[in-house]
C-alpha cells in the first residue's frame, strides 16, 4: 500500500490513514487508523454536517439562488390542508421554492433551491417540500429556520446503510468534514466520530490490565 495514498492530511479531525481494504461496517461506519488508535466516522453524521455548514451559508445570503424546474413537479394535499399551504406559498420563497396552486387539492413546484439535485426523484423533492410545510403547522416556518435547515441537510446526506466503496469519494468526504467549522457533531449534536487508543483497545481485549 502507498502511504502517501493511504493518508488523509487533516488540520481539524485526528490524523486519518486507510485501512489496507477500504473500512466500511455496516454500511454505515467509515474504520481508519493513525498511530494513536483507530477511528470510527458516521458516513450519515458527517456528510450532514457537511451539508448542514453549506445550506446554512446559502440561507445566510440575502436572497436563496434557486433553478427553475423545466417539468414542475405536483403534489397534492388534504382538503383541509388547502387554505393553509395557500396562505404560506409566500413564506416558502425564502428557503428557495416557488410554489403555485395549481387547482383544488394539487399544487406545482415550479422552482427549487440551486444546491438540491435535480437528479433527485421528484418526489422525494415533492416529499421534501410538503414536509416543510407540515413543520410550518406547528409554528411559523419563518421562525425555525435552523430546523428547515437541519432537516434539508439531512436530507441530502448519504444515509445510513449506503455502501461507500470509492476511496476518492470517502477522502473529499473527509476532507470536508474536516474543513467545517464544527466538524466533530453532526446538525442535531451527535458526534461524527469516536477514537479508540491501541490502549484502549488492548485493555478490551485483556492484554493489558
């Protein structure tokens, strides 16, 4: 193995090094090595920060850059839901999605923040917003805007239980995480890594008392 290849150069996260084989448990757990220890990343928790850290900068801007939708995209609501989403169209603009009633129950995306795939499928876009809008019930969407915030990004972030195989793909991931301005929590607090020392680990293994 080439160790300039299995390094990963990080300035705020502990040293990192590859494994020999790509490090994946669970489909959900990134294993590397330093001299210290070994280090276990939660794929989902840093890819969120991540995501949490950009989004929160679009939404900082004065004005969300959007894309217009070439085919809008259509969902449909209760029809006690109606007048609700109506009177609140206004307030989704800010967080980048043009909304129109297109009749009775059905309305139209036509717009959506610059950052989202367009890739994604359309419904999971459709689900994305509707969800805003049920976030709103409870309370003005204008006042939680971190809470939008948190769950947009966690939205976009590589789940739990997908397969990471391409070590490039985990480096920019890393290298990311790393250059955060928290990159040791995800959006919600939880830790994106745990570290283990050698004697840690050898006192779990009894070899050391």
């Amino acid at each position: 193995l080439d160790l300039d290849s299995s390094v990963i150069a990080t300035k705020h996260l502990p040293p990192l090094r590859f494994l020999n084989t790509v490090g994946q448990a669970g489909d959900t757990y990134l294993i590397f090595q330093n001299d210290e220890g070994i280090v276990i990343i939660d794929q989902h928790a840093a890819d969120e920060r991540v995501n949490y850290e950009r989004v929160q900068q679009y939404f900082n801007q004065e004005k969300v850059p959007i894309q217009q939708l070439i085919v809008p995209i259509k969902f449909d609501v209760g029809q006690n839901e109606i007048e609700y989403v109506k009177a609140t169209l206004p307030d989704l603009v800010a967080y980048g999605f043009t909304v129109e009633h297109f009749g009775g129950t059905t309305f139209l995306i036509r717009a959506i923040p610059a950052f989202i795939q367009t890739k994604d499928h359309p419904t999971l876009i459709a689900d994305m917003c509707v969800e805003i809008l049920h976030m709103g019930q409870a309370q003005s969407i204008k006042l939680i805007k971190r809470e939008i915030i948190q769950y947009i990004a966690c939205h976009k972030s590589v789940r739990a239980g997908e397969e990471i195989w391409n070590r490039e793909k985990i480096r920019k991931l890393i290298l990311d995480l790393d250059s955060m301005e928290n990159p040791n929590h995800c959006a919600h607090g939880r830790p994106t890594y745990i570290s283990f020392t050698y004697g840690e680990l050898e006192k779990m293994f009894h070899r050391k008392l």
